[in-house]
C-alpha cells in the first residue's frame, strides 16, 4: 500500500523558513517523480513543485521560484521541501504526492497533508 | 497559464441518479486532462487522466471523456460516498504549468 506522510508543518512568521518532509512507503520511491502540492483555506488545488526520480532536475511555479526548493533522498525514502522568505500567502496545507508515471506533475497518490501557516 | 473553468459550482443529484460535470480550458490541452476528488476533510484522490483513463482503484461509474478544451466527468448511480468537491487539471506541458480549476461540489439531493 502507497503512503505518503508529511511532517514538518507549523507556524511561522513572514519572512521566516520552514522545512517539509515527506515519508513514502509502499513502492519503490527512487524510480517515481515526486511533487508538493497546496490548497490555501477555501480555496483550490496548486501544483507548487516537482523533482525527477534522480533528484536531477525540478521544477517551480513562479509565484515560489526562488524561495522554495524541493530535494529528495532517495537512501531515505523521503522528499523535501524547503520554504524559505514565506509570505502570509503560502499559507496552506501542503500535499506531497507520487506523480503518476509518464507525467510530470500528476498526483496519483496524495499524503493527508501538513498545515503551513505564515502569520505574525 | 492555462485557465480551468468549471461548471456548476455546485450539483446537487438525487442517490442513483446521474451526476454530469464540465471542465473547460482557455487552450488546447490535448489528452493532458485529470480529474480528482477530494472528499470533506481528506487529501485529492485521482479519479481520471488521459481524458477518459481510470486511475487503480476506481469505480467504472467514474468516466471521463472530451477533447480539446471541452471536458466531462460522469458520475453514474451516485452514492452518498461520492459527495466531495471535484477538481479537473490540465497538465500539457506545452502550456507552462499545470493548473487545476476551481471545483464542482457534489451534493446529495
């Protein structure tokens, strides 16, 4: 069975960082594009970031290149996501999901989430 | 980037009947077409991808079909358990970044 379990959520303050992780299970995480996701309060999905199965090439959307950055250990089973200079809005529950085979950024299992909240 | 623009905002649909929602794209997006459902307080789930392919796991009462920029989700014999709000994404890679529309909500009449 895939799992997918985030930790590392919290409260932060504008301007601040916070590091994201995400434990997979259940298949083999080294041979799988990985990908966060986020869905502010309310509202709808966000596909924020994507890493190939090598960790050797990512991608951003614009509205977090440069301040976020997504790495992966594959020794550890475990994807990454570093969100530094956060604004209030990146405000959101961040989803780490398994992208769907011969896609780039489609989450065909999804974990339950981690709260990020950006206030001061 | 791509716009998703969904309808209705929210479908109400009496138990076993017919639930039909429509997705449109402001271009092109090929077969690059997905759908999720993402039930009261839980993660997405992938229903659809390729327009009309059901993910692992998936009811054959789910169907997808389309093409273009003209896009249906299905949903025959409903049942309370699919009451959720349901999301489709575009992710051709042609257009830029991958986008999801805003949602229909499926309620239970």
């Amino acid at each position: 069975e895939v799992q997918l379990l985030e930790s590392g959520g919290g409260l932060v303050q504008p301007g601040g960082s916070l590091r994201l992780s995400c434990a997979a299970s259940g298949f083999t995480f080294s041979t799988y594009v990985m990908g966060w996701a986020r869905q502010a309060p309310g509202k709808g999905l966000e596909w924020v970031s994507s890493i190939i199965s090598s960790g050797g090439s990512t991608k951003y959307t614009d509205s977090v290149e440069g301040r976020f950055t997504i790495t992966r250990d594959n020794s550890k089973n475990t994807l990454y996501l570093q969100m530094n200079s956060l604004r209030v809005e990146d405000t959101a529950v961040y989803y780490c999901a398994r992208v769907l085979s011969g896609t780039y950024d489609v989450g065909d299992y999804w974990g339950q989430g981690a709260q990020v909240t950006v206030s001061s | 980037d791509t716009v998703m623009t969904q309808s209705p905002a929210t479908l109400s649909v009496s138990p076993g009947e017919t639930a039909t929602l429509s997705c449109r794209a402001s271009q092109t997006v090929g077969s690059n077409l997905a759908w999720f459902q993402q039930r009261p307080g839980q993660a997405p789930r992938l229903l659809i991808y390729a327009i009309s392919a059901r993910a692992s796991g998936i009811p054959a009462r789910f169907s997808g079909s389309g093409s273009g920029t003209e896009f249906t989700l299905t949903i025959r014999s409903l049942q309370s358990e699919d009451v959720a709000v349901y999301y489709c994404q575009q992710y051709n890679k042609y257009n830029k970044w991958p986008t999801f529309g805003h949602g229909t909500k499926v309620e239970i009449k």
